[in-house]
C-alpha cells in the first residue's frame, strides 16, 4: 500500500480537498475515512457530495443513526457512518456491496468494520496539527495515481493564480481526456481539459502503436498547435489562457453550452448547415503543415495509406469476432485489405487540406448570438491531419451520434459544394465520390470503435449507435466505386 502525505491548514482546505477527491474516484472506489471526532472526516466528506452534486447548498446530514445515507448522482455515491454499528454482518442489510458494485462508499469509523470492508479500499487517515490536519490517505497505486493527477491540477491551477477556484466535473468521452469547469466567484467559467500524456500500446507494426499508425494525439501539443491554426485563420476554437504541456493540463476559454441538437437528440438544420458553411470555408484555406509554438513546432500528419488501414482494420480486429463469434480468416483479412489499397490509390488525385477528423455534433458549440465564422465553435480537433476534405464532410453529414435523415444530408452536400465551388477551384464530381469512399473508410473505423469500446473500456452505451453505423455505411457502398468492398461485405456476411 502506498501513501500521500498532505497538511491541511483549516477547514477551507480540507473542502478542497473534498472537491478534488469528487474528481478523482470512481464506481467501486470505497474511501474509508478514519481519525478522532472533530478530526475532519465529516467535512471531507460533505465537501465530496456537494462537489459530485454540483451543490453547495445540498443537505448532507449525519448518518449516524441511520448508518448510511445515498446519494443518486452522476456517480451513485453512499455515505456510510459505522459508529454505532452493532456488527459486522450488518453491513449485508445495509446493501454495502451493492452499493459498491456501481458507485462509490464514503466510510467513517470504517474500524468497526475492516474486516467486512474491500482490500483495496482507499483509507484517508487525519490527525489533528495546531489548527490544522493532517492527512494520509492510502490504497493501491492505480487508485492514488487518480488522486494524484487531481492535486497535480490543483497546483497547476493554485500556481496560475486559481487556487481557491472551484472545480466541477463537466464530462470525459470516448478517450482518456477529461474536463472540468472552473468556477471563480464573478469571472466567466474557464474549462480545464486533462489530458495526459498517452501511455504507449502493443507495437502492431513497423515498430509503431495503434496511436502512431492512425495519428492520434500523445499529448497537447497537437490541441494547441490547431488551436492556433483556427484562430488565425478566422475561424472560433477556444482561447487557451493557461497551459502545462508536458502534464497535458489546458485551461480554456468556454465557449458556450448549446449544441446543434434539439432538446431531444435531433438535428436543428440551421445549426448543422451553419456547420458545413464554416467547414466549407476551413477547407477552401491554404494548408499550414509545420505549426510553430515557440520552442517546439508541430508537423501535421498525413492521412496517409497506413493510417486509413488500420483504422478500418477495427472492423476485422473488433466488429467480425463480435458479430461471428470467430476472427476473420486469414483469406478475409488479406482480401479486406486488398480492396483498401484499391480504394486509397483512388484517392490520389484527391483535394487534400486540413481535416478535423471528429467534426459531428459533439464537438461543435452553437453561439447563436455571435455572427459570421464566430457561430460556430469548434472543439477536439486535436487529432486532425492533412487529408481529403470529403472525411470532415462525411463526418457532419453522416453524424455517428444522431441520425441524419437523407434530405438533411443532401441539403448539406449541396450548401457544401455550391460555397466551395464560389471559392474557387473544387472538383464536384470528384468531392462526390470521394465523400462515399471516406464514408466507409469511417464507418468501418467506427463499427470496430463501439464493441472496442465495450469489450475493452467497458463503455458499453456506445453500442446504441451500431445500427446507425451500418445505414450510413450502406448509402456509402451505393457509389460503383465502393463494389468491391460492397461485395466482400456480402461474403462475410457483413451485409
């Protein structure tokens, strides 16, 4: 078992560390909290529920009579007092272990109880110091790594002038990336996006990682360095105010909260052909390849042969085995690929500019009250590369989050092509068929994504957007250009 040491000065303190705790558990974490009465064990632990609720005013009474009080919020958390516990087999009638199995167990006086309680439970241990605290809290490594990284933020933010700020936890996705707002009493809320450095894979090939092969971002650099190409191209992504880069902390200008869907889930056409404006306009800019940021310079990757290859090996990798019940036979794997050589030498002659490469309703903020390119607020574009512009078109007209019926999308290929060709120089027929190329290089990709996403990152709500996935791919295999793939779908039984 390891530790972390902290000196907690006054009670102020001891709520911070509350609030940054709430932002490092997760489901099945049990923290047993132990030391004598007035020790600080109860303001923790109150600071904790307000934090996760997002209420300062939430009602957090003592559960010592009644031994635990839940708590219904974005993580279930239930707030357990063993002072007056009887014995130990109590702790079955109280619904410990279910409450464990998907949330989170707060545990004062956890002494009358150890034996019942998880091994690998977090123990914060306080000790009375002057007027203040201290506190020990203790548990296996890839728990106090969490901790860890949520006080690393808070001295990033302490030593930037945000110390006392409050930190709220705003949302994670489909990666290891996380967000936070940041809340400072009469200042605009800021967004703290944490996104440490990319821990390395199994070496696939070359010598390289899926995250090398397919150009994915290893760490901020990538973010800031598009940023900055954005902003100066005329274009609204978020100001960053402060950066660590080697820690991959950010914090960020907020650009709003409305999105381009409705109250429930459906496309507002306004909004999405506002989108494809802005994009279309992106993509008619010169290409900057090499992004200076003082000492270091980013090289904007190709979307090249190798990285559209094993990005649609996911359907082979995680979709067939899925589906089947068996991997794909040696025959399957070496004709799948063949037809993605065909199909990517298609793509030669193709118009290649900066892609964002996730640019669907998730990742564009809707600022309704601004006018012009400031309408659109474009965010995780961290991962873009130089490319054919026809992905970035399939990615908003094809949105794997929500669908979009055929009469939206054909609304928005043509706003597309009709402000693309008033700028100048653009290839319709072209564009056209390379859209239905990308469109299936990207559903392949995203059908593997969701039973990865699953099986291996136990997300399994991705899974909803499956069927979805499939229709967008079959409207791509219409296009004569995408036979061959359409006919190895069949003999898979893909289709």
């Amino acid at each position: 078992m390891q530790g972390i040491e902290l000196t907690l000065q006054d009670e102020a303190a001891t709520i911070e560390l509350g609030e940054d705790l709430a932002l490092a558990l997760k489901a099945g974490d049990c923290l047993a909290l132990s030391g004598d009465l007035g020790a600080g064990k109860s303001t923790l632990a109150r600071a904790f529920l307000r934090a996760m609720a997002d209420d300062e005013a939430l009602e957090v009474p003592s559960p010592t009579f009644t031994l635990v009080q839940t708590y219904d919020l974005r993580i279930p958390v239930s707030h357990f007092d063993l002072y007056r516990l009887a014995d130990v087999s109590e702790l079955d009638e109280l619904g410990f272990d279910e409450a464990l199995s998907d949330g989170i167990c707060l545990v004062e006086w956890p002494e009358n109880a150890l034996a019942a309680l998880p091994k690998s439970r977090l123990t914060a241990t306080f000790s009375h110091l002057g007027d203040g605290r201290t506190v020990t809290i203790a548990g296996e490594a890839a728990a106090l790594s969490r901790i860890e990284r949520s006080l690393a933020i808070r001295a990033f933010l302490r030593e930037r002038g945000y110390g006392h700020a409050k930190r709220r936890h705003l949302s994670g996705d489909a990666s290891a990336r996380a967000y936070e707002r940041i809340l400072v009493a009469g200042e605009p809320v800021r967004i703290l996006m944490d996104s440490a450095r990319h821990t390395p894979g199994p070496i696939l090939q070359d010598g390289k990682y899926y995250q090398q092969l397919a150009h994915l971002a290893e760490d901020v650099i990538p973010f800031v360095a598009i940023d900055s190409d954005i902003r100066t191209k005329g274009f609204c992504a978020p100001e960053i105010y402060e950066s660590d880069l080697d820690a991959g902390i950010l914090l960020i200008e907020d650009l709003g909260s409305d999105g381009i869907l409705d109250a429930d889930g459906r496309p507002i056409a306004e909004r999405y052909l506002e989108s494809v404006r802005v994009l279309a306009h992106l993509h008619a800019q010169p290409v900057t390849r090499d992004i200076s940021l003082g000492t270091i310079t980013h090289h904007i990757p190709d979307f090249d042969r190798r990285a559209m290859k094993i990005e649609t090996s996911l359907l082979l990798d995680w979709y067939l085995p899925w589906k089947r019940g068996e991997k794909a036979s040696d025959t399957e794997r070496t004709g799948y690929f063949a037809v993605w050589d065909q199909l990517i030498d298609l793509m030669a002659s193709s118009e290649k500019k900066l892609l964002l490469r996730d640019f669907h309703s998730p990742n564009i903020i809707w600022r309704g009250e601004r006018s012009g390119f400031e309408r659109i607020g474009i965010i995780d574009f961290q991962d873009s590369m130089i490319g054919p512009t026809a992905y970035d078109v399939a990615s908003i007209t094809q949105d794997a989050r929500v669908t979009i019926e055929p009469d939206l999308r054909d609304i928005m290929l043509s706003l597309y092509c009709a402000e693309r060709n008033a700028l100048g120089a653009f290839d319709e027929t072209l564009f056209r068929r390379d859209w239905h190329l990308m469109s299936a290089q990207r559903n392949c990709k995203l059908v593997g994504i969701w039973v990865r996403l699953m099986q291996r990152d136990g997300k399994p709500f991705y899974m909803k957007h499956m069927p979805r996935t499939f229709s967008y791919l079959e409207v791509a295999l219409q296009h004569e250009a995408l036979a061959p793939l359409r006919d190895w779908c069949i003999k898979a039984g893909i289709l």
